[in-house]
C-alpha cells in the first residue's frame, strides 16, 4: 500500500491526508465541482475532480472513485464517514480491481448494514440485544408483529443508520399510517425497504464503544462514549468516558462490544452502540466506520485512529494489548453545524466570514473552514468538531464554554449558542444525561 485515494470530504479528508503524510504514505483527494475551492483539495498534493455541478452525489458515484483510482496510481482507498463508508459494494469493487479497502471486509459490511442480521449474530454470541421483529415485508405482517411486541415500538429502516429512518410508533393505527410511506422513504435513502419494529426505551442512555481489529484476531476497545444529547437522533454533544455509568456496568458495555466484534469477525475502526437503562443496556447497531465523535476517543488513548486504520489495512497487527491502553483524562466534542436553531434548524448557506476560532491548552479543532468559504446547501452541515480535554470531566466542560464562546463566525447561523446552553445547564454538569435531554432541559430543541 504505497497510495491512498481519499473518497471524502471536509475535515475528515483533512484528518486521512495528515494520518498518510504521518504514515509515510502518497495521498490523493477527490473533489466535486462545488468543492474545487475547499481546504481538502488545496492540501493535498493531488486531487481530482469526480463530478459536474451541482454535485450533490459526486461523492457517491463508484465509478468516478475508480477512475480517479485509475488515473492517479492509487492502490488504496480510504471512505472517511458518510457517503460511501459502509458499501460492501465499493469494497467488492476495490477488491476485484486489486485495491485496498480500508474499512472492514466486504461480508462484514453487508452483515452489519443490515440491522436485524447483526443483532441475530450477536445475541448468539451473548451480547444483549432490544427485543424486536424479523425483517418485516408488508404491513399486515408488522401489524402482527406490533401485537406481539406491545406498543410504543420504533419502526426502523432495517439497512439505515446515523440516526436516519426511525418513526416511533403508539399503536397499531400509526404503524398502519406510517409504514407504507416509511418503507417508500427507506427505499429511496437506503436502497433497501426493508422495515423491523424493536422495543421502545423511552429515556435511556446512548452509549458506545470505540472497537479496533487486526486481521490476526486482535480486537480492542479504547473505552466507552457517551452521546446521549441529539436532535432527532443526531449527535450533537459525545464525550468519553461516558460519564456516571458504575465501574462493573462500563466493563461489561466494553466486554460486550468486544465480543460483537469477534463475533461479527471485524476488521478495522468501529463503533458498537448500544442503549442503557438503567443497570441493563442493548445493542442497536454496529457501525462499520470510523465515526465522527472519534477525536475524544483519540484524546484519552493518545492515538491517532485514522492512522490505526491505515496501519491495519496494511496488514500489521496491532502491536498492543487491552491492558497497555491508557484510557487518561476526560473529552468532549460539540458539533458546530451550519444550521439555524431559530428556523426549525433549517441548513444555513452563506460566505463564512471567520472573527475568532478557539485554541489552547487542552482545545482540539477539527475543521475544514477557511475565510470567506462558501456554505453550500448540498452536502451535511458540519462546520466543525470542537473537542476540549481535562484532567477531569469538569475541567473538560468548563474548557468546553470558554471555547464555543471563542468560536466566533458570521455570514451563516450556526447552533453555537444552542451547544452553550447544554454545557452549561445543571443537568449536565451533573451528568443527567438520557436521549430526550434537549426535550427536558433545553429552551429551543
């Protein structure tokens, strides 16, 4: 592995071009015509456009990624998050075409896009999982299901993620009212429409676990996350280690996600997630990527990831055991989003006009923003991930107000002032945390 082709954009292209540069490797970026002036294209030393304007898919298309494989001599492809990061497809491509997929093998990501069969191959394995359905294929079918279960069920898309294509569900009517039109939705965002209902926990904990795999059979956890403060079960606020869970339950979260990895025979950065109630907690989901909360990860351990992944990839073991990782300190990572809190956090589109970025000790920005950047409406609205670091979670969090108020931008709105609020609030000074917390505690949700 000599090349890598980044098939991504914005800071997590940033993050893969260093960890190459670090690795000693040759980088090559792609880019759609409504990116030829970003931050990613203008570092790399190489860079290729892979689609027309307006471009919203450019970043989608496998044929244009192999032919800027082609054309630049790169023997490895790198996915970043979003977009193509979890195809089985794109890495069966890579693979017939002799280059190296860095992310999981392409069976392991077609099992783990696909809710249900992970969570049957896990619950084998041990691991706890919510009680649900199979894969449902019509209505009357999930009407059946429904009774079985007992309401309220969330009615997912069975190959979905991210938080995307989940409807809760309070009796059998809204299941008859929502599924039709749910499994049309899921059918266009993730090729695939295929629906299950699964248990409703209505005010649990969102935690997970950073997972890292060799092709020897090494599997390590790097501790456990905390993202439990979303908007419609999108991250907003994460932090490791997940704050107020008992030493024994946090051991047993972290087994578990270990033991879904073997089990899965994963290769590569994940993220196992599972739900907490209490002293019981579940797995969701698997996914099979790196994720974007993974900096607060990195600040405990003391490692670099993305370069973890490229290492693995090349085929090295990776070189440590789970009692030689450190876990130090406490962190936590705001996503800064182009969007406008005040107007149903509608995106926000605009010249980026840059007064003051945060710094210091204990202060990670993660951004691809520069001065007078256009803000286009195509692509997901992160603007940056701004991640502080402490001794302790105090110190972290009081890091963490005086560096929003540093983050300081003009010419698009931004959810700054809604971040402050949740850091500063009592609930999460004293690590209230549930999924519903912006409908609890926050004035604008």
């Amino acid at each position: 592995m000599e090349k890598v082709l980044i098939a991504n954009r914005g800071e997590i292209a940033l993050r893969i071009l260093e960890a190459c540069r670090e690795e000693g490797l040759s980088a090559v970026a792609v880019f759609s015509q409504a990116d030829r002036e970003a931050l990613h294209v203008r570092e790399a030393p190489e860079a290729v456009c892979i689609g027309p304007p307006p471009a919203p898919k450019s970043y989608l298309s496998i044929p244009a990624l192999m032919a800027a494989c082609e054309v630049t001599g790169a023997d490895a492809l790198h996915p970043g998050y979003g977009f193509l990061s979890e195809s089985a497809e794109l890495a069966e491509i890579c693979a017939a075409h002799g280059i190296t997929f860095i992310g999981p093998p392409p069976e392991v990501l077609r099992l783990a896009g696909h809710k249900v069969a992970t969570k049957e191959r896990v619950a084998r394995a041990g691991v706890p999982v919510l009680p649900g359905s199979p894969p449902l294929e019509s209505l009357e079918e999930a009407v059946s299901w429904g009774k079985r279960l007992d309401y309220p069920l969330l009615l997912k898309a069975a190959a979905g993620g991210g938080g995307r294509g989940i409807r809760l569900v309070g009796s059998e009517e809204e299941l008859r009212a929502l599924f039709l039109r749910a499994q049309e939705e899921a059918r266009l965002a993730f090729g695939d429409g295929t629906l299950f209902l699964e248990r409703y926990v209505p005010s649990p904990r969102h935690v997970e676990v950073q997972i890292l795999a060799d092709a020897h059979g090494n599997v390590v956890h790097w501790g456990s996350r905390d993202c439990s403060v979303q908007r419609r079960h999108q991250k907003l606020v994460e932090e490791a280690p997940a704050p107020g869970l008992p030493p024994e339950l946090r051991d047993r979260i972290e087994a578990a996600a270990v033991l879904a990895a073997k089990a899965l025979n994963y290769v590569g950065a994940g993220t196992v997630e599972f739900l907490v109630e209490g002293e019981e907690f579940y797995l969701i989901e698997l996914n099979a990527r790196i994720q974007v909360e993974h900096p607060v990860s990195e600040m405990l351990v003391g490692r670099n990831l993305v370069r973890e992944q490229l290492r693995v990839a090349k085929g090295e073991p990776l070189g440590y055991r789970q009692d030689q990782i450190e876990l130090v300190g406490h962190a936590i990572e705001c996503r800064l989003n182009a969007e406008d809190p005040g107007r149903d956090f509608l995106p926000s589109c605009g010249r980026l006009l840059i007064e003051c970025l945060p710094g210091g000790i204990g202060v990670r920005l993660d951004t691809a923003i520069f001065q007078g950047m256009e803000v286009t409406p195509y692509y997901d609205p992160l603007l940056a991930k701004l991640i502080t670091h402490g001794e302790n979670r105090e110190e972290a969090r009081i890091r963490m107000n005086s560096a929003l108020r540093r983050f300081r931008v003009r010419g698009v709105a931004t959810n700054r002032d809604l971040l402050l609020e949740v850091i500063a609030h009592p609930d999460f000074a004293a690590g209230r945390l549930s999924t519903d917390f912006l409908e609890r505690v926050v004035s604008s949700p």
